[in-house]
C-alpha cells in the first residue's frame, strides 16, 4: 500500500463499477445536481506525479508549516499546549483501544466499557457533578449540546450567554439555536468580568439557562456561586464551560451551583493536532441524567455475580423512537476519551493539583515581567488562572508577525473579534513554558515595543 494512503483506480477498475452500476459515463452519476452548482472548470491541481516525487513535494509542502517543536507558544484561547505524559499514548495505541468506536456489542466490549466508565467517574468527580456522559465532539458543541438540554428541561427557549464566552462557542451556539428556534441573549462584560446588573436584567422567566465559561475567555475568573443563585432563583440552569486543568486549583462547578458542566477536554493528554480531534466533555447533575446526549456506561454484576459493564440511558435516535431521542451525536470520542483517562489516572489528584500550580505561578510570573516593558499595559485587572490580557502600543498584529520571526507565538489578538479590544491581546502560560522562555519573549518584545 502506498504510504500516502491512496491508490488511484486503473481505467479497468472503472469501467467494471460504471457496468455494475448500469451507467456509460461516470457524469451519470451527477445528473440530479443541477448545472447552476456544478464545477465547470478543472480543478487547479498539479499534474499527476511518480510516488517518489510526489511524496518529495509532500515533505517541502509540510515543510513549510511551524510546528511547536520550532516555536515557543504563548498562545491558548481554547486549544494548549500542555504537558503529554508517554503512556498516555503507550496505552492509547494498544489495538484494542486504537480501534474502538462505539461500542454497539458491549457484551463483547468489556475492556472498552470499562475504560469509559472510569473516564466518567473521573470526570463527575473533577466537574462536581453526578453523572458524565461518555463524551462528545468538542467543548464548544457539548457547550451547544448543554442549553438545548436546559431547554428541553425547563420547556424555555431563552439561552443568556456572556460576552466572556469564546467567540467561537457564541457562534456555534447562535448556529444551533437556529435550527432550534432557541433565542439567545448576550450579555456585556465590564472589566473581562461578566456584568452582574445586566446579567440579572437579562434573566426572566423566559430563560432556560445561564452559559458561563470559568474561567472566561479573558483568563478571570467569574464569581460562579453568586450567577447560579440568580439562575436558580428565576428557574433557569446554569451551565458552566470550564477548563480542566484550572480545575486542579480552582473549586469544582458543579460545588458552585452549576448544573451542567462542559469543558474541551484536549489539555487532558490530547495534543493540539491543528486543531483535532479533540474531546468534548459533559457532566450534569442526577435530576438532568435522563436527558443528556450520547450514552452512558453502567456497572452491573451478571447472573453469575461476577463484575460487568453496559450501555445504559441510550438517548439516541439509533436505540429508541426518533421523537424520543435527546441528540443524534453519533461517535463518543472513545479513543480521546481514554487518552483522558489514562492522563487523569497517572497524575491523579496530586499531579493534577501541581500541573495546575505550575500554570497559574509561571502565567503570574510572566505577567508582571511583561508589565515591566515600556509599551504594555493591563488591558483587564480581574483574578487569573493562566490567561492574561494585556494592551499593547502597536497594532497586535505587526507585534504578533515580528515575535513570530523570533520564534515566538505571541497569543491571541483580540481585536479580530470585538473591534473595542483593538490593541489587545491574550496570552497563556501552561506549565511547559520555561524561566527561559519567559525571559527570551521579553528580551524581544521589548526589541518589538522600541521600534
């Protein structure tokens, strides 16, 4: 086979498909697309190529892309770079595991039933929470996924969201609550915080939750005790977006008042991969267990006594009647999943308390040295966990290209998503950043900041 993956059909495999398909041409195949759509040029694509050149051209292709083995990364705003334990992917690449998927012969899928079920246990206890499902796409569609469950619950169709949230987890949410006739509602921060006078004026019998990221996608930290007794006190849900790994140092959600608990869970082990496969994480509280999405494994015992695991609480339209069904989430991401277990597993509470330690020293460390070069200011005051926004005299973007050519990622730029934080920018520290990497980016952003 060839290394690429791909063997191109000979003239005589497709002549044998078009005649067992009954066809002369294989446009027949096309003819209920109308012309108005169809592609009416050639596609601009190289000419075909020997597997050696073909494979040399794939090389200086991928050579072109910087890689964090090249790079020191200051950015996060959703996806991280942290710290990969080797057994995570030692276990991981176990066939068994490699290949796993859904698991629709679970009396056949011990092994695999199991790994999810401590993957759950897991999570409800870093969440708070009472039950976790067995995983979803990413963060951001779990985040989705959760207000249509608190829809659902409270037959409400209002969904109050912050402008704290990520912008890219506002808009999936606005694209799956067009398709549900749910009505979202935004509420405005005040100073990278979520403003309290308005989120109460937002919040009416009308609204089936509240969504909060903890910490927000400035870096703070929101108060979370004090927006869930609002939320409850108008019989709305909170749901909390949060960040696993914070959870080492910060309280759980689910002690807080949340009711629902989604995370991305790629910190967990899982590397940034540009951008995926990922793993979406969801936790609920017992009242709200019958309505997640996806799937749940339980422990059981057989007729024989002996220790067993199942599929239970099948909420998808594959196992029950269609207008019974709470989503139609198809994978359980089980290999991301177990890599999360493996990772939870082997740095267990202390570990995960240190890696979180770490995160927030070496970010408040990184901080203040940066707050030191003339040119940077605080952009937002509020408590951190390892994100930070700061505000820079040049435009963010010719900062971002010329620490790039030092060799540095430089964080996010605000201002391509609200044109107010023009100027800003935020950064991460995770615990792989070193004293030394710290200095080197303030050598040269101060070489930046002076021209």
């Amino acid at each position: 086979m060839s290394r690429f993956g791909y063997l191109p059909h000979t003239d005589e495999d497709r002549e044998e498909m078009l005649r067992a398909l009954g066809i002369e041409r294989v446009e027949e195949l096309f003819r209920d697309i109308p012309p108005s759509i169809r592609l009416t040029s050639a596609l601009d694509l190289p000419k075909p190529m020997p597997e050696l050149a073909l494979g040399k051209h794939m090389e200086q292709l991928a050579s072109r892309n910087q890689h964090l083995g090249q790079l020191v990364s200051f950015l996060g705003a959703g996806a991280y770079e942290h710290y990969q334990p080797s057994v995570v992917d030692a276990i991981i690449s176990r066939s068994e595991f490699y290949t796993s998927y859904t698991p629709y012969q679970p009396e056949m899928s011990q092994g695999l039933l199991q790994a999810i079920f401590e993957y759950q246990t897991m999570i409800a206890e870093l969440t708070g929470t009472d039950v976790a499902n067995a995983s979803m796409y990413d963060g951001v569609t779990a985040l989705a996924e959760a207000a249509l469950v608190a829809c659902q619950h409270t037959r409400r169709d209002t969904v109050v969201v912050s402008a704290t949230h990520h912008p890219e987890a506002r808009r999936v949410l606005q694209t799956y609550a067009n398709g549900q006739a749910v009505r979202l509602r935004e509420v405005p921060h005040r100073g990278g915080r979520i403003d309290m006078e308005a989120l109460a004026a937002a919040v009416d019998g009308d609204t089936a939750c509240v969504c909060v990221q903890y910490p927000n996608f400035f870096g703070a930290i929101e108060d979370l005790r004090a927006m869930a007794e609002l939320a409850h006190a108008r019989g709305a849900l909170f749901v909390v977006q949060t960040y696993p790994i914070a959870l080492g140092l910060l309280e759980a959600p689910g002690a807080l008042g949340a009711d629902i608990v989604v995370a991305e869970g790629q910190p967990l082990g899982i590397p940034l991969s540009y951008g995926g496969p990922y793993l979406g994480v969801m936790a609920v509280q017992e009242f709200l267990m019958r309505r997640i999405p996806g799937r749940l494994v339980g422990e059981t015992t057989d007729a024989e006594g002996r220790r067993g695991f199942v599929l239970t609480l099948q909420a998808r339209e594959q196992h029950i009647r269609r207008e019974k069904a709470t989503s139609n989430i198809c994978t359980n991401q089980s290999l991301c999943a177990i890599a999360a277990t493996v990772f939870l597993a082997y740095m267990g509470k202390e570990g995960l308390q240190e890696l979180a330690l770490q995160n927030y020293h070496k970010a408040h460390h990184f901080r203040a040295r940066l707050l030191e070069v003339p040119g940077v200011e605080p952009l937002f005051d509020a408590p951190f966990f390892n994100e930070f926004t700061l505000r820079l005299a040049r435009p963010v973007s010719d900062v971002q290209r010329e620490m790039l050519e030092r060799g540095y990622l430089f964080g996010y730029d605000l201002g391509r998503d609200d044109a107010s934080l023009a100027g800003g920018v935020l950064i991460a520290v995770t615990e792989v950043r070193t004293r030394a990497d710290m200095d080197g980016a303030v050598a040269a952003i101060k070489e930046v900041l002076a021209q």
